[in-house]
C-alpha cells in the first residue's frame, strides 16, 4: 500500500513529533534507492544526513518535503515543510521582501517579510533586488523565505555547499541561532562532516538507502556537544573513509 505525505493530527495535550517515517520505499523503475528505512525527528531536534553520493539522500528530503511520490511505508510530516536548496532560487524579477512573502498566507506580508529579513541581517535590503546580492546574502534570504512560513520541518539539501569557508562560518551560526529560536524540527543533507558535528543535535549515516549508523552528539536544542561527542575520525570511517587526519 503506498501513503504519501499527510499531516500530523493536532492535539491540545501532546504535541506530535514533526515527522514520523515508517518502512518508506522509494525506487525509479527497476532500481530501490529507499528500502525499509524508519527515521523519527522531534520538534526542535537538529538532525544531519551523511552518506555517499547516491545513496538516498536527497530522494528521502523529497520525500518528506512531498514533493516525489513514494512506493511503500508510510510519512507523517507537516503538509507544507520549507525547504532551502544549495541554490537559492530566488525570483529575479521580484524585490527581497517579495520574495520572503512568496506564497505566505499570513496578513500584512510586508511586515513578516521584514522582520524575517531583519532576522537574517537583511532588515535594510528589503527593496533590493537578487541580482545585487553575494552568494551568502542570497542564502541568508533563501532562510528567511523558509522560516517566515514557521515551519515545524525544516529541509536543508546542502545550503552551505557553494559559499566560502568563512561564510560558512557566520551561516551556520545563524541557522543555529534561528532554529533555536524557531524551533523547527530539521533535516540537513551534507556531505561535510564538520558541519555535521558543528550543527546537528544527532547524526545519521545512510548507506544502500537504509539509515546504517546513528550518534546523538548533544541533547536536543542544546548549545554545547555532551561526553558522546563523536569525533571526525570515527564519523569518516563510518563513511568509509581512512583518514590519517587527527580527530
């Protein structure tokens, strides 16, 4: 039997889990890029996605954000999760504020739009166009149309991939500081495992389209990683990489 994505019922006691993910199997034609994989996020939980390319990654955020379809199992996520993508893809034929509020259903738009600028360091660019932005900017707006929606999934397919070191430095302490506040529950696919350790709250590793390998670094919406903090030598070999690199 095949479930797509449907929403998390409300309840005035408990709140659920933003996503549950039970036996998903997901194949194109012939070939199983997902077979039999259970993953569960909670609200707040900062979780990253580690793994060779082709195993899977990217297919189960598409997944969870609906937007392909599946072959088996079940997902129970929010109905409209927020993605950011490596690229920004914003519109440039529309102003940055008009490009948060794209498809915001939420009175007075402008005000959101700005005050998630402002949340991103933006707040003076409102009027600004894309083309005059640097690849930080871009992504720093990109963040802001995602979380304006207050997501309770936030999707994160390797944002940071093409900026700069030192950009990504001052990125990540600003996601941090926004999911903190936000408190979405996120999935972030990368393939740097530095940022993994910086960022996530748990670690996973999928191989041959099935989470092989977990590591809670830190309790859920902490700041500091607890005594089980993995190091980088112990999670490249999980990947399968020898490295001669000091942990």
């Amino acid at each position: 039997m095949i479930h797509q994505v449907s929403a998390l019922p409300s309840s005035p006691a408990i709140d659920p889990p933003p996503v549950v993910v039970n036996n998903l199997r997901r194949a194109y034609g012939d070939r199983v890029i997902i077979r039999n994989l259970n993953l569960r996020i909670e609200r707040g939980e900062f979780v990253a996605l580690l793994g060779e390319s082709g195993c899977g990654k990217t297919t189960l955020l598409r997944a969870l954000a609906g937007l392909d379809p599946i072959e088996g199992g079940r997902i129970n996520a929010p109905r409209r999760p927020a993605v950011v993508f490596q690229e920004p893809r914003l519109l440039p034929w529309d102003t940055l504020w008009r490009n948060v509020s794209l498809g915001l259903a939420a009175p007075d738009p402008y005000a959101r739009a700005a005050s998630a600028l402002a949340e991103v360091g933006l707040g003076d660019h409102l009027d600004d166009w894309p083309r005059n932005l640097s690849g930080g900017q871009a992504q720093r707006v990109a963040l802001a149309r995602a979380l304006v929606q207050e997501p309770e999934l936030l999707l994160l397919d390797e944002p940071f991939a093409a900026l700069d070191a030192l950009t990504r430095i001052r990125m990540h302490d600003l996601v941090r500081e926004l999911v903190a506040k936000h408190q979405p529950g996120v999935l972030l696919v990368t393939h740097d495992v530095d940022e993994a350790i910086a960022l996530a709250d748990r670690i996973l590793v999928m191989r041959h389209g099935a989470i092989a390998f977990e590591h809670r670094t830190r309790a859920t919406g902490t700041k500091a990683a607890g005594p089980a903090s993995i190091s980088r030598r112990d999670l490249l070999a999980e990947l399968g990489v020898v490295s001669n690199v000091a942990a």
